[in-house]
C-alpha cells in the first residue's frame, strides 16, 4: 500500500462514488421486479411438488415496499414444509435477502391459515407446524421482506462518504490478508483435515481449496467437525442438533436443514463430496 500513489485512490474513488450515484436511482425499480420473478418462480415451485404444471399464478402485487402478494388461479392444498422449501431455495437462487416473513391468508375471510418467519440469526428462525397438511382452498402467500429499508441517504455527500469509507476499509482489509496469508507461508500453519480437495481449518472457520478461502459461520463449522469425525458415516439428526444447538439451551425448527444446505452449496465444487440426507434417520458426509 505504501507503492500505491495517493492520487492515484483519490481518482479510484471519485470513480466509485460517481457510479454508485448514478446507479442508485435505478436500483429501486430493479430491486422489485427481481423479487417478483423470483415470488412466481416459487410460486411455481409450490404447484410443481403438487404435480400441477398447468393452472396459473396470478401477476405478484407489491402491497407495500418490500410486501408482495401471490396468488393462484385454483384453489391448492400443501405442507408447510413445501412451501418453506420452495421459498428458501429460490431466494437463496435469486440472491434475495434472507430475512423475510411469510403468511398464508384464506381468500374467503384474509385469515392467516399459516405463517413462518426466516431470520438472519438462524436461531431466532420461527417455522412451527411444520409437518401438518394444509387443506385445499384457495390461498394467497403473502411475503414481507425484513430489515431492507435502510434509511435513505439524505444528500449525496453523505452518500460519497460512506462509500469512501467501504473503500478505505476495502483496501485495509486485502493487504491485510495478503499479509496474513504471507505469514500462514511463513510459518507454515498445517492444522487443517483434508475434505476431498478441500482443506479444512477449524480453528479458522474456513475452509481452502486451490489458495481460495472459504468462509464458515459458527455453526457450520460445528456440523462440519462432527461429519470429519464420522465420515461416510450416518450421524443421527437428534445428535447434530443436541451436540450443535441444544446443549447452548437452544431449540430449533428447521435451522438444522438451513445449515446442511449451506455447507452442501459451499462444497459442490467437488463432485466426490456429498452431504446426502438419509430419511427418518440423519446426515451422512461422504467422501468417495
């Protein structure tokens, strides 16, 4: 950083801010039309797990900012657990955000018939009921996404300064790691477990393949450490979860499953590795 001329950050910035101002306006339109196409598609999902590939779903309406509504031509009878599947894995497709709330209201009397709320802290994630069948009638989901109104910039020059800031930090931030890295060299860190082609560092909650870093949350990496102390080999749900959540007093709905995911999206790089899902049963890490 001391070979970079100081002017040099100043254009680079000046740059930044220009574009990001000049992006902002269109943003907003953008935004919504996104989550409209991916609201139908899991919409369209929804229909698909009840083998219906031909009744419509009717144009998403935007109740509010961040409020959508969809609705469908014939009346439809599911599981929760359909539906919450059918949303998460297309937001999580579509890079939409991962806190929203999700309700389920009868067309006759706008009564909720079932809600379910996706959180950031996966901890406080709230889907009950999940096993019991809704019955066929006709429904509107209606999706509310949380904590996307940040509040409004006030004047460009506020704007420019939070972005000079990020950039500032940005650039902290990748000489730091260069010089981290650069140190791992050094002194030769070697306390990782070999995934296939990845490395896996526990410690460091991270996982390496190729020289690239891959990040984990906590908690991914607590269901990680116990598939390499196991593996190909199947570990029961209920000792995930306690050895996971419940022995820190925490009790969960579907947060297990969010995670699993997760950590299935973050190895699908190797084909030779695969978290499968035995059913009734548990999770088996298998290294082929």
């Amino acid at each position: 950083m001391k070979n970079t001329p100081f002017y040099t950050i100043f254009i680079l910035l000046c740059v930044v801010c220009f574009l990001a101002t000049q992006s902002c306006s269109s943003n907003s339109g953008t935004t919504s039309a996104k989550f409209k196409i991916a609201l139908r598609e899991a919409g369209n999902q929804l229909l698909l797990k009840q083998k219906d590939s031909s009744s419509l779903i009717l144009p998403v309406i935007e109740k509010h900012q961040n409020h959508y509504v969809v609705a469908f031509e014939k009346q439809l009878s599911f599981e929760p657990d359909q539906l919450v599947t059918s949303m998460d894995s297309t937001f999580i497709r579509a890079g939409l955000p991962s806190a929203y709330r999700v309700e389920v209201l009868r067309c006759s009397d706008q009564e909720v018939a079932y809600s379910y709320e996706m959180n950031l802290d996966e901890e406080r994630t709230l889907i009950p009921c999940s096993g019991r069948l809704l019955p066929k009638a006709c429904y509107t989901i209606e999706v509310k996404f949380l904590n996307t109104q940040d509040k409004p910039f006030q004047s460009s020059t506020f704007m420019m300064v939070i972005l000079a800031v990020i950039f500032l930090l940005s650039l902290i931030v990748y000489f730091n790691r260069r010089g981290e890295k650069q140190s791992n060299v050094e002194t030769g860190d070697s306390t990782f477990s070999k995934i296939g082609s990845f490395e896996f560092y526990p410690e460091q909650n991270k996982l390496v393949k190729s020289a690239v870093e891959i990040s984990l949350s906590k908690k991914e990496c607590e269901l990680l450490e116990i598939f390499v102390t196991y593996p190909n080999q199947v570990v029961k749900r209920d000792e995930l979860t306690k050895k996971v959540w419940e022995d820190n007093g925490v009790i969960v709905g579907r947060s297990l499953d969010t995670y699993i995911s997760k950590l299935r999206k973050k190895l699908q790089d190797d084909e030779r590795i695969k978290i499968t899902n035995v059913h009734g049963v548990g999770y088996k890490l298998e290294i082929l």
